[in-house]
C-alpha cells in the first residue's frame, strides 16, 4: 500500500463578544471544583465536552462556531453564563479568613509549596495518585481561604502513564504526550521575554522554561526542560512523572528543588514560609543555604536560617516512597552544582545520612533542612517519629519534633453536584462552614427517602459509567458484549438497588487489594446469595516496574472474568480523577485493607465518606481517628509481631465477618418504602461526622495555626540582622555538640521515697557541663502514673530543676517536685542542651537521664 502522509490542521473557532470569558475561566483551575463553570463546556456541545475529557481548553478548540454562535445567543445559556461568572468574580475578590490574617499577614507572609505531583483535575495529568491529589486539594483549600501562597512543581509532558488491561489481565502502560497550549498553564514572560531559569548539571547547564497556572486566588509555577537551549536528552528530563532510572530521578529532583527556588527568586518573590512536600523537592534548602552564603553566612548559620522557616511532611512509611541516592550518583550529579555555589560535598552529603549508611536519603535531608515536621496522620505521625528516630538520637521518638497533620480532602471537588445542590437547599451557607463539624447535623434533617433518592440517582450514574467503560475495554480487548452484560447485569437493575462496594488505589502490596479473597468459598457465598447480591468494583493502577502490583491486577481480573464470580466482581481499567469522582459517589461502601500502619493517610475514604459512602477499613491512617463506631466499620488490625500471613488471614476473617453479619443484614434490611433506614442512619452519620473533619480547609487551617505562622516568625527571628541569630545559634550547636559526649548527670543524696499527698521531695542533680553553662541546659524531672506508665510532656507532668551553684565544674540544680498524681508515680531526670532560639527544644536530639 502507498504510505500517504498526513497533515495536521486544526481549524479554531472565535469565541463571540457575549461569551468571551469562557476563555479565562478555561484557564483557571477554579473550572476543577466549580460544576457550574464545567456545566457551561457540556451545555455547548456535550458529547464534545466527554470526549475532550472535560478539558476546557482543548474544548474551546474543538469546538463548531456554530455551536459557540448559538450559544452566544441563547437567553438561557447567558443568564447561566453570567450567573456562573458572577460566582466567580466573587470568589475571586473575597477577602482572606480572618483565622488566615491572624496567623499570616498578607502583606508580609508569603508561603511556598513545593511537591513533585499536582492533581487538580483529569485535563491536567501531572499527578499520579494520593501525593498529587493531595498537593492539588491542599492548593485549592488555600485559594479558598485567602493563604498568602505559592506552589511549585514540574511540567511532564507525558505526566504519569494510561493503563489497560488487556484480555490476559495483564497492565499495559501507554504514555501520552500533551502540548502545553491544551493544558491550563500560559508561559512566564519576562520583560517581554519568556522566562527561564537554569541549574548547574555535570558538564553543562540545563535550562528550564516556566509555566504559571492559576488557581483561584493563587498561582503554580511549573518548570520543564522541553526547549531548545538543552540537548536532546536534557529535554526529555521531564517527560514523565515517576519515569527513567535513578538519574533520571535525581535530576528532576535538582530542577524542582534548585531550580523552582530559581524561579521564585527571578519573580522577586520571597516566601517566609517554605513547605517541602515529601522528600522529592528537598533539594530547595541547598539552593537556599546558597543564597544565605551568598549574602555572607557560613554554611552552619545559613542552614540553621533556611531550616526556621521551614516545614517537611514525610507521606508515607513505605521504602518505596523515600529516594535514596549512591554516594557515586550524589558526587556525579551534584558535582559541579556544589561546587558553583561554594557548598561542601561532604556537609551536605551529611545531611542526607540515615543509621550510619553510605547513601543519601531524601527524607533525611527534609528533616535536617526543616525545624517543623509532620507525619500525615495521628498513627502516621507516630510511626514517622520512630522511622526518623536516627535524626534526634537521644530523644524518645514519642517526643521527637515530628508532629501530624491528618490529610483531608477538597469538598467542592469531590462531593458530587446533586449532594452539593441538596446541601444548597437544606443549609445555604454550608461552603463557609467546613471546619463546623455543629454546622453539619443539618444532615440529620435531610428526610431519609430523600437523601436515599440523591444517592440512589448518583448510584444509578456511576453504573451506567461502568457499562460504558467496561464495554470498551471487552470491545478492545475482543472478550464481547455479551460479558459486558453479564457483568453489568447486578449494576443496572435499579429496582434491585444491590449492595456495591468499591476498592481503587495504586495497586502497591502493602493496600493488600485482594484480602478480601483470602476464603474464595465463603466471599462466593456471600456474593451470589440471590435475595441480597453484593457486587465489587475494582480500579487502580500499579506502577511499571511494580511486578507484585501488577500480579493484584491479574488476580482480580481472572476472577472477575471466573464463571463463579461474574457479575459479582468488577475490574476497571485506567483509575483516574474522574473515575474517582464517579465510583466514590455512587457506591455503598468503600473498602480499605491495608497493612498496618503504612497506610500513611488515605483520601479516598474521606471522598466517600462525604458523598453518602459507608467505609469498611482496617483502623489506619485517617481511618484510626475517623470511625466512632457509628459511622463504618473497622477492622481492627492484629499486632505487628505476629507473622504476616497470620495477620492477613485474621483481618480477612473479620473483613468477611463484617460483610456477611452486619453489612449485607443492614443493607437489605428494607420496610416497604425501598431502603433501610438503619443504613440511612449510618450514612448520615459518616457524612455529617467526617465531611467537617477530613476536608482540605481544615487541614490547610492545621497547617497554618500549627507550622505556617511559627515557621514565619522563626524564619523571620533567625534571619534578621543578616542572620545574627542564626549564626549564635549554629555556633552554639556547635559547641554543645563537641562539649556533650563529656557531660555527665548525677543525683545528689537520694529522694524520699514517700511524701504527704500535698508536700514536695526535694531533688537534687549534679552535673559535670564539660565547659558548657548552666543557661546552655534544662534539666527536667519527669513524673508518671504507675498504673498508665503514660505522661504528659507539659502541665503537671514535668518540673524543672533550678540553677543552684557552681563550683569545681560541678553544676548543682534542684527542685522541690509535688507529687502530680494521687499514690504511685515514678519520677525520673534528665537533662538537654537549650537555647532560646530553637525552634523545638528538643531540637538538638541530645538528652542524658540518670
Ligand atoms: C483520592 C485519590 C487517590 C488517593 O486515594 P488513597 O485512598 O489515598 O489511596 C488516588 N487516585 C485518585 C485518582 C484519587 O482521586
């Protein structure tokens, strides 16, 4: 056959006069969490706007000047139009929160967010899953309340991978290529240039473009290396998200980190709040150390100055998700970049060490570059201070500086429009009142067939979703309609109304996708039982190089395709945002089953949960705080000593045990009006409980009162007068740190063993300083229950023990301690090395007792 070529041409249409801001509002990513604006793209032409993707931009190219015409001339779509662009250009001028203006003046605050992911919206795939989707809600929480804030992250080109699944159960991974003019994002000019930075690389510079999106009232610059100053591999740097080798790795990293710093710098701005988003943009304190050095500050004072002002959130206690580079890689990689900027390789090398070994790890770095941290979760919080123990090694990891921050998710993004348009009826202001958890029993007065009926229509919505998907996969993968149907068959008898329940995340071992088979009989049973079906739909994607991962997928697909199983067992392919938003909406009941405890978070229970959803978890992550015995189930997750498979077997018995005795009665428990009221109950429940509780404005608000306003003001402190503090504070570390291994404590004489409940023992210490001050110490008694063997850090729990004298070396301190509990308690000494601007006292890590 004759090759022909073919020529691309896109006729563009011109948007009339009367509707020319359908133009702005496609570049604002306000379009991902306002339906009203997305309405107006599907009102044009609807099947268009389904098969762009529901992406503005690219629909505004696509779509006829007729179409456009029309629409320009219909009174309807105008006043809709203007109503919608009246929202907008409200949301647009109100004012910051005043708990906003209390913590972070705008005029004089500014912070920085960097993350390698950002998930807003399925027309702009730059995420991958949880860490991008979080990223992208915390950004549009802090649009909602009126942050001083900037993020920054990278432009991939090809984002994160599509997946199918093929007959076989296998994953395919395809990558597409997007062009930035059908993405949500302008070039930067400059002085009428467009705006680039560039970073030191082996040999040679790199240089990146920059990209600004907007989101509501804030902005997100992206960096990517697609242009014509790099070679050709340099430009494909940032293809892809998670993409290429270990180098590949760390060069992006260098470009986030150095080169985002890069960008904010060329646009004059300067945050005094930096939040380093897990380990992948940790690289931004060496470029701002830099700067400090730069202005004059040795290495020490400029790292004690860069690390006040700022925050690191480690997400997730799983290896996989902290990069750790070879000596070899750092040496080669960051080479010529160190040694521009007058950094010594081995101080920073240092700062990336964990338990002794002879790599770098990117975490390390985060935690050692930041005076704030947090975990993303209360469990994860704790389980993070014991995994990053290493870095404050004297200090117990109870009380180590690693606080949390439990994750919560972008209401106006993941409630679907019939809840948002009920919650418009039965409680107007509800948009303002998300961090109210009172505000939220409005739910109660909702009158059950109704609120049954929203979820009910939602349910029906996402079963005619997975025909439509499930259709074209068989039809590409020649498995035919005829499964389709029997599939299918269960979701789409609405009078049936049969229990469904979902599981979609990131196919990664430890979520533990397939416990629910752990017994293939008895789940058979419970399934098929046809007076009370239950179907399960399945969705995610497992990374390319995860092999474990991709075997879940195959598992579950064989079964979904096994006789005994189908109908009841459904497996889709390519899990995004917009899948996400339609299953979350339209189940019953979400399933989580992940190992405790390396569920960090997880979000996608919170979505649910707001949309009517029931969850069925194993108490991790947000999980661990969110049930209250009224509002889901828990599986209650068996010590981690035991062996593992016992562990799983257990937790399925239990899983199986909550579906067969409590859910499956309960859903089909229905009088004659349809539906059971006790699950009406229990839905209410979870969404009045967790909707106030798990958003992105609460936590974005945690954020700001708990590490954004301190940050700034520490940041501020230590850098005033050309860092003068920072650099006290870096040489008094460094004297503690040579003086500490020679000191010692002791008691002097003994303490009485027994007191009146309403006198004090006297305590005395003694203590050898090795040339260090008393005022360079706190020496703390500790007091315990006996029976809890808990104590509280603060309050009554803890006294100090006062300077007394000095002489021959010898430090006396002493106190007279009341008893803090009624009968037993045990006291116990113990000093630390103290200075008044640590950011956390327990900073140093260094701690003796007796
Ligand atoms: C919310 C979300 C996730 C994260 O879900 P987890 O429960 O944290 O696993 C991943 N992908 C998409 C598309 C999401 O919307």
């Amino acid at each position: 056959m004759r090759k022909v070529t073919e020529f691309r041409l896109e006729a563009r249409p011109d948007i009339p006069e009367p509707i020319s801001r359908l133009e702005e509002l496609a570049n604002d990513l306000f379009y991902s969490w306002d339906n009203g604006v997305r309405s107006l793209y599907a009102r044009i032409d609807l099947p268009l706007w389904q098969k762009v993707e529901h992406n503005p931009k690219l629909f505004l190219r696509r779509v006829a000047q007729a179409r456009l015409d029309e629409a320009s001339e219909d009174r309807s779509f105008l006043a809709e139009y203007r109503s919608v662009l009246s929202s907008y250009d409200a949301y647009l001028d109100a004012e910051p929160v005043p708990e906003v203006v209390d913590n972070l003046a705008p005029e004089t605050s500014l912070v920085a967010y960097f993350c390698a992911e950002f998930g807003f919206h399925e027309s702009f795939p730059i995420y991958s899953g949880g860490l991008g989707i979080l990223a992208g809600d915390h950004c549009k929480a802090a649009s909602d309340l009126g942050l001083p804030f900037v993020a920054v992250g990278l432009l991939y080109q090809q984002g994160y991978f599509i997946q199918s699944i093929d007959s076989q159960g296998h994953q395919i991974a395809r990558y597409h290529s997007h062009s930035s003019d059908e993405l949500p994002i302008v070039p930067v000019e400059q002085d009428g240039t467009l705006m680039k930075v560039s970073v030191p690389f082996p040999g040679r510079t790199v240089t990146a473009r920059v990209w600004e999106a907007r989101v509501g009232h804030i902005r997100l610059y992206l960096l990517d290396t697609h242009t014509e100053e790099n070679s050709a591999e340099d430009q494909e740097l940032t293809l892809q998200l998670y993409g290429g080798d270990e180098s590949t790795r760390i060069s992006q990293e260098m470009l986030l980190g150095i080169g985002g710093t890069r960008v904010l710098q060329s646009l004059g701005l300067e945050p005094t709040v930096w939040h380093i988003n897990e380990g992948h943009a940790a690289f931004q304190i060496l470029e701002r150390c830099r700067m400090k050095m730069a202005e004059g500050l040795e290495f020490e004072a400029a790292l004690e100055a860069v690390a006040g002002a700022t925050l690191f959130t480690t997400h997730t206690p799983v290896p996989a998700g902290h990069d750790i580079f070879q000596r070899s890689l750092m040496q080669h990689a960051l080479g010529d970049y160190l040694g521009d900027s007058g950094l010594d390789f081995e101080k920073v090398f240092s700062l990336g060490a964990k338990n002794g070994g002879d790599s770098f790890n990117m975490t390390s770095l985060g935690l050692r570059g930041s005076r704030f941290h947090n975990g993303v979760s209360r469990i994860h919080g704790t389980v993070a201070s014991e995994m990053e123990g290493d870095i404050w090694p004297q200090v117990p990891a109870a009380e180590n500086p690693i606080g949390y921050i439990t994750n919560g998710v972008h209401v106006p993004t993941f409630l679907a429009p019939e809840w948002a348009s009920l919650f418009d009826i039965q409680a107007p202001s509800w948009k303002s009142e998300l961090r109210n958890p009172q505000f939220w029993s409005f739910v109660d007065n909702i009158p059950d067939y109704h609120y049954w009926s929203v979820h009910k229509a939602l349910k029906q919505q996402m079963g005619e979703f997975v025909v439509d998907q499930l259709g074209r996969q068989h039809r590409r993968n020649g498995t035919g309609h005829s499964i389709t149907e029997r599939m299918t068959r269960h979701l789409v008898s609405p009078d049936k109304d049969t229990l469904v329940i979902g599981f979609a995340r990131r196919f990664a071992t430890y979520k533990r996708a397939t416990l629910i088979f752990s017994d293939l009989q008895r789940l058979e049973e419970i399934l098929t039982n046809p007076d009370c079906p239950v179907v399960l739909v399945f969705a995610g994607k497992a990374h390319p190089r995860d092999k474990p991962g991709q075997h879940l997928i195959k598992v579950i697909h064989d079964l979904s395709m096994n006789p005994r199983f189908m109908g009841h067992i459904i497996l889709l392919e390519d899990y995004d945002q917009a899948m996400a938003r339609r299953m979350l909406s339209g189940v019953d009941v979400w399933l989580n089953t992940p190992q405790y405890p390396k569920e960090a978070s997880g979000t996608s229970g919170e979505k649910a949960a707001l949309n009517g959803a029931l969850n069925l978890s194993v108490l991790d992550g947000w999980w661990g705080e969110g049930y209250d015995g009224t509002n889901g189930w828990a599986i209650t997750p068996r010590d981690t000593e035991l062996d593992a498979e016992f562990r799983n077997e257990e937790e399925a018995r239990d899983l199986l045990d909550l579906l067969e005795y409590e859910m499956v009665p309960l859903y089909y428990d229905r009088a004659a009006q349809g539906y059971s009221s006790g699950w009406v109950r229990r839905s209410k429940n979870s969404m009045k409980s967790i909707t106030p509780r798990f958003n992105s404005q609460r936590m974005v608000m945690d954020y700001v009162e708990k590490y954004y306003g301190p940050a700034t003001a520490q940041g501020k402190r230590l850098s005033a007068e050309h860092g003068a503090l920072a650099a006290e504070l870096a040489e008094w570390k460094a004297k503690v740190n040579r003086a500490w291994p020679g000191v010692s404590l002791t008691i002097c004489g003994s303490v009485s063993q027994t007191c009146a409940h309403d006198e004090a023992v006297e305590i005395r210490v003694e203590a050898q300083l090795n040339g260090l001050s008393a005022s360079d110490v706190q020496v703390q008694c500790l007091i315990e229950p006996r029976c809890t063997g808990s104590y509280e850090d603060s309050g009554p729990g803890h006294v100090f023990l006062e300077y007394e004298s000095e002489s021959d070396g010898r430090t006396l301190f002493s106190a007279r301690v009341p008893p803090s509990y009624p009968g037993l308690q045990t006291l116990k000494l113990r000093m630390y090395p103290y200075h008044d601007a640590l950011s956390h006292p327990l900073e140093m890590g260094a701690m003796l007792w007796i």
